[in-house]
C-alpha cells in the first residue's frame, strides 16, 4: 500500500510473496517445504512453527490467499515468489503456489 501511496502504478507492480520461514529476529531462514515435511504445518491458517529449538514465522496459505486477493482487488500487475523450490509440489494440498492458483481461478 504505502508503495501506491508513493505513486508507482499499480499496472507495473508484482506482489512479491514469500514460500519461507524467517526466525523472529530474521537471522534464519526455512524453506516451507522442510516444516512440512518435519509435520509441523497442519492447518492452512498456521502461520508460525517452532523448528529446532527456534520459532520461525511465515505465510501460510490462508494469509497467500489474503495477499492474493489483495493484489487482485488493487489491479497489481502479478504475484511472484523467489524460489518455488521452498514450496511444495503444486499437487500438493498444502502448496502455497497452488493457493495461490486457486484464488486467482476464483
């Protein structure tokens, strides 16, 4: 929001989505996939995990649906995400990218 404040349009921005977990103090970061295989993800609205000790926070896909709806209720250009490797295979039920997918098709 504060970018379209600051006057970039809203026909040349991508939202930038992230398929990791960050530590608290971002010192660290997890690839989604890796907390879903260790069985630490079982809700689509779960959005913090502890793995190793440390708690890491990350977007689940409830809050990639939110951000999906937003990008398309502002009229952005497109959602992205960095490394689709941090996510799991699209055929997956728990995929962000597949989330993703369905909300755009709604």
């Amino acid at each position: 929001q504060m970018v379209l404040e600051y006057g970039i349009p809203k026909e040349k921005l991508v939202a930038g989505v992230p398929f990791y977990g960050v530590t608290k103090d971002n010192r660290r970061r997890q690839r989604l996939i890796q907390f879903v295989q260790e069985g630490l993800i079982t809700e689509p609205a779960q959005n913090e995990v502890i793995y190793k000790g440390e708690k890491y926070v990350f977007d689940g896909q409830d809050n990639i649906r939110t951000k999906t709806r937003y990008a398309m209720e502002q009229g952005l250009k497109g959602m992205m995400s960095w490394d689709l490797a941090t996510d799991l295979p699209l055929d997956d039920s728990k995929s962000l990218l597949k989330a993703m997918v369905e909300e755009l098709r709604k």
